[in-house]
C-alpha cells in the first residue's frame, strides 16, 4: 500500500542504508524533515477527505501547563509548572478518520512502520491503546495556536497538508528537561515563556514527513496568520504497547477521554 501514497523513488523506505542515514540525522539534531516524502496525489486526496470537515473538529477552549498535567496547589501560581498557555487548534480525532483513507494505509502499513522503528532506534513501534489518539488531522486557521508543551511519548511523527499565508511557525527549544530522570527545566521552562531564552525554528513544507523528539524538547506552533488554515497529520507512535495519553491530555486536546 505505502508505494501508492510515499515516493520510494526519493525516499527508499526499504533500504538499510537509507534508514540509517535518515537515523544519523535524527540522533544528531533531534528532528528530521524528509520533504516531499508523500505524493501530490495523496496529499490532494488527504485535503479533499478532511478540509470540509474543519467544522467537525474538536477545539480546544481551555489553557494548559506544558507538561500536560493538571496544576499543583502547592506551588504558586506563577511557578513554570503552573503557567498557563494558550492551545486553540481544532483536530479530528482517529476515530473521525474514514477507514478508507490513505492516512490508514500509511499508518497500518508495515514497511512504514519498519522504517520508523529503525530510524527511531527501537524495536517496535505501537498504536495507541485509545479511540482518539493514533491518527489526528489538525485544524489552525486565523489566530488560533498550539502553545507551548512537552510531548508525552519519546517521538513525534507528523506531516503538513497545507501551509497558511503566514504564521504557523514551529519554535522548539531542545533538551529543556530530562523527563527519565525527573528534572523538568522549570529556570528554563519560565525563560522560554518569558521569551529571555532563544528558540530555534524547524522549517517544512506540506508533504514532508517530519520525525521530533519532544518529550524533552519543548515547542509551540505560533498562531496562523491569513485566511488559509494550517492543516497538520500526526501519526501517533509508541514504544509500547498498550500505551493511552493521561487524562489530562485527552481532556485538554480531545475534550474527551475515549
């Protein structure tokens, strides 16, 4: 299925060598942007599926800490891990994905997912244990935003459908926490909310696939500018099986928990 969908051609997702490249890149700067990874057919078919449903996204309407959690009473207000930010995209969850769509052939796909695991350095990889959280489509359109977080899984594996005119930038900053060992960055965390600490920017195009480590590294998308809606795919990973976003999460970005 994936060759109808992926350009082999630029992007040998069977070839050892190819993956370990792409692994190398990866290891080195903590993301990797492979452009025009999908085809302009897919990515048409994609838009066509999902851009007249926008109003059938779910949008956030509630303010979040960057760690996705709920706020602890025993630390003030104003303490990192209390801050508040602003997320106001829309998305469509997995199970408002058409089973039909080209999205599932790439996500189920096992060359794709064989490909992933070698360039992520891991055995396996998983889907999501819920209904919501394995394949998204996310909305951005005029002003609206995804704040400031820390992923709950070790990797991110997105691609962009359609660009806005402006804004809908990718800012991250890496290695801001250290979530195996416990210490959260908070001197760090506030600095970057504070803008007294330089971000750095992850250009890409729509159909690229975009592989990020963001469990450590934190990163926003900036609010889109124009009439054009920033359109995202996520494909969600794990490293693990049986693995479901907490609670809070679900809640913040679902407004639902199954």
């Amino acid at each position: 299925m994936t060759t109808l969908h992926i350009d082999s051609q630029s992007h040998p997702i069977s070839d050892p060598d190819y993956a370990t490249a792409c692994k190398e890149e990866l290891d080195a700067a903590g993301a990797l942007v492979l452009p025009n990874f999908f085809t302009p057919e897919a990515i048409d078919a994609i838009i066509r599926e999902s851009a007249n449903r926008e109003d059938e996204a779910f949008y956030a309407a509630s303010t979040h800490n960057v760690y996705l959690t709920p706020t602890d009473a025993s630390l003030a207000p104003d303490h990192a891990f209390n801050r508040q930010v602003a997320s106001s995209k829309g998305l469509l969850a997995d199970d408002q994905v058409p089973a039909d769509s080209p999205l599932r052939d790439v996500y189920n796909d096992e060359t794709f997912r064989a490909f992933l695991s070698e360039v992520l350095g891991i055995d396996s990889i998983y889907p999501y244990a819920d209904a919501v959280s394995s394949i998204n489509v996310h909305f951005a359109a005029q002003g609206r935003e995804l704040g400031w977080h820390f992923d709950n899984s070790s990797f991110a594996v997105t691609m962009l459908l359609q660009a806005p005119e402006a804004g809908g930038v990718f800012e991250y900053v890496p290695s801001v926490r250290n979530a195996d060992s416990g210490e959260q960055g908070y001197r760090r965390v506030a600095a970057i909310l504070d803008r007294e600490e330089p971000v750095q920017v992850l250009q890409f195009e729509p159909g690229a696939l975009v592989m990020f480590r963001g469990r450590d590294a934190i990163h926003r998308v900036t609010p889109t500018e124009g009439g054009t809606t920033r359109m995202l795919v996520v494909f969600a990973f794990n490293d693990a099986p049986g693995v479901t976003l907490s609670h809070s999460a679900l809640e913040t970005f679902y407004g639902r928990v199954r």
